[in-house]
C-alpha cells in the first residue's frame, strides 16, 4: 500500500490529537481543527477508511487503526521536534515557527529527523550549550553580521 500523503498525514495527526486530548475525533471536530469545510473533512475521512487508517461509520465518529495511530503518533512527535528545534535555534516567532514546521514535517529523512532530534535532546541536556549559541548569535546581531537575504548570491554557483 502506497505512503499517505502530506495532507493525509496532516488528518492523521489531527485525529490522533483530538483523541488525545478529547477521547475522540468527530468530523466537525477536525473541521474546526484544520479551518475546512465538514464536507470536505468527510470526503477525506472516507478516502482514510477506504486505505484503512482510520474506521469510519457516518453520524458517529471515528476511530484510528493502528496504522493510522502509528503515523498520527509519529507525525505529532515529528511536529513536536521541529518546533522544539526552531525555537532552540533562535526562531521566535509562533507564526513563522508553525509555518516552517508545516513546510519541511512532510518532507524530512527519517535520517534527518533522527539526527534533529538528537540534536533537541543534547541542547536540552546541556544547556551551556544553548547559551553558547545564544552568545554567538547575540554577537553576530550585535556587529551586522547577518547572512545574506535568501536570494543574494544566487548567481554564484
């Protein structure tokens, strides 16, 4: 069976919140949560039940599969990583954190994500680490030291 797809994985890990925290999931529950449609939700939902991530039975509610349970777990954790990773680094704005983490949770190696998360769990660990950054960068705003725009430089290659 084919690998859900990025908006798939967004559902899932939805769901797996939603029971989480609330001990279920209906569809107007993850309408809510992801800003869309109902009717829009159900058509995923169905589409989630048919490659059995989830069961689904209409004006009830639904339920995941251990499958779906697997990657909305695994998906939440992933979330969780790159957010912790973004703030670690400096990055705080919520708004632009939550966008990144949308942009790359999708696309990340489990290679990557491993190697990220054991970089999370170090500066946790040693915090004299985290304040070592913080001293760098602090010195580097301080002197105008900043990197070039994003697009600066494109011609060098």
């Amino acid at each position: 069976m084919a690998r859900p797809t990025a908006s798939m994985e967004d559902y899932l890990e939805t769901i797996y919140e939603l029971i989480q925290e609330k001990g279920y999931a209906r569809v107007s529950d993850i309408a809510a949560a992801l800003d869309l449609q109902p009717s829009s939700v159900t058509r995923m939902v169905q589409k989630l039940d048919e490659q059995q991530y989830v069961i689904y039975e209409r004006y009830r509610g639904l339920v995941l599969t251990a499958k779906g349970e697997q990657i909305g777990r695994q998906m939440r954790r992933r979330h969780r990583t790159l957010e912790q990773f973004l703030r670690l680094i400096g990055v705080e704005d919520e708004e632009i954190i939550q966008q990144d983490v949308e942009g790359i949770e999708h696309h990340v190696s489990l290679t990557t994500m491993n190697a990220l998360r054991r970089v999370v769990e170090f500066l946790d660990d040693h915090p004299e680490w985290l304040q070592a950054l913080a001293r760098y960068v602090q010195r580097r705003d301080d002197t105008g030291d900043e990197a070039p725009p994003d697009d600066a430089g494109a011609d060098r290659d």
